[in-house]
C-alpha cells in the first residue's frame, strides 16, 4: 500500500496547570468572560461549582477553568490555517488568562502545561485499509490473533510513551474503530512547568513544536511503513 499523507490536526486541545485560584464568586469569571469576548467570539458562560465554561457552539470552541486549570479546545475545519488557531489559543493563555489572574496565581508558578492534537485519516485505500495498514506494522498474521480468541472482525492499534526535549509524548495510532477505512492518531504532549514569565514566552513555541512533531514526524513515520505495506 502506497500511502501519501497530509496529516493536519482536527483539534488542538491546551492547557496549563496551576496552583489553586481562590475566585472571587462569579465576579472574576465574568469578568475574563468580558475581556475574551472583545477578541473572540463565544456564545455563553455557564458557571460551574467552581470554575466556568464558555463556549462557542457553531464552531466548538471551548474554554474550561478551574481553580488548578485552564483548557481551551478548538475544532479546525479543513483549509482553516493552523497558525490562525496557535495565535488564538496563545492570545487567551498569555494575553487574557494569565494577565487577568497572574497576580491570584501563588506561588507564582506553572505546575505544567500541555497540548494535544488528534487527526481522522482518510486513507481511501478501501473500507479495512486502516486496519490492514497498522497490522502489516505490528505483522500479527491470523495465527497469532486467533490466540485472542474468535472474532469476525478485529482491529489493532500502536501506542508510544516516551521522553523527547524535556517533555512527555504520548502518541497512539490505530484504525478509526466506527471506520476501518480510516486512521486515527492522537498525539498527547507535557511540558514541564516553570515561572510564569517563562512559559509565558515558551507557550506559543510549545504549540508550534507540537504541531511540527504531529504533521511532519508522524506523517513521516506513517509514510515509510505505507511503502513497506
């Protein structure tokens, strides 16, 4: 199987992790509400017990906050530009969160930050191409399955753990189940923590990194085993 691959995120998911938050009633929320509203777009805000969630419904945008997190959520619809997205998830951490509540932030520390993307391939190779892919990698021939046990129809999948520049990786590769047709890969990325002002100046680097880690090496990866296929 001959496999060319364009891998771009249908998401980028970030967060930090902090030292608890003592918000001040629903004032503090309403008021990171107001000041992200006057650069993006969001619909509502629904208070939570405590923390809040705002959302933009037409294009699942999200923003969760609790008093030990934040994380913000955003869909990409094909042909969006990625760098389009970074800048907004960087702007709301750096320019709007982080600004608003810094100085309720003690001590003055990130416990850690992470980013995690995750793509639907279509590999238009035929309804099982998916799943025949990622079985040619791991070579798991119908003897050695049927030591599962019996079954019709049965997938398999990659994970890899591992440490890369200071960060945790966490990639899995497997058949999109509902769809054999299709891949499914989620790449989930932890970065240590540090003083406010540096990950401050390393959050948007951070996105950037994880994207090209995503598009380019995995794409690569999944590019040489297609030849082998």
């Amino acid at each position: 199987m001959s496999v060319k691959l364009n891998i771009q995120p249908d998401a980028l998911i970030s967060g930090l992790m902090i030292p608890p938050i003592a918000f001040r009633d629903k004032a503090d929320l309403n008021e990171f509400y107001g000041e992200v509203s006057k650069s993006y777009e969001y619909d509502s805000i629904s208070h939570l017990n405590p923390g809040a969630r705002i959302v933009n419904q037409s294009t699942n945008s999200e923003i969760n906050i609790l008093p030990n997190r934040v994380q913000i959520i955003e869909h990409i619809k094909n042909g969006f530009p990625f760098q389009t997205t970074k800048e907004k998830v960087s702007d709301i951490i750096r320019k709007v969160f982080l600004k608003r509540f810094k100085n309720q932030i003690k001590p003055s520390v990130i416990i850690g930050y992470g980013m995690k993307m995750f793509a639907n391939i279509d590999l238009q190779q035929g309804d099982n191409a998916g799943n025949d892919f990622l079985k040619n990698i791991v070579n798991l021939g119908p003897d050695r399955l049927r030591l599962l046990g019996e079954t019709q129809k049965l997938a398999t999948g990659l994970r890899f753990h591992f440490f890369r520049s200071n960060a945790q990786y966490d990639l899995r590769i497997e058949p999109l189940f509902q769809d054999l047709g299709h891949l499914f890969v989620d790449l989930d990325v932890q970065f240590p923590g540090g003083p406010i002002d540096l990950i401050e100046q390393k959050f948007e680097d951070s996105i950037k990194e994880t994207k090209d880690y995503f598009t380019n090496d995995v794409g690569e990866f999944l590019e040489y085993w297609g030849k082998k296929s």
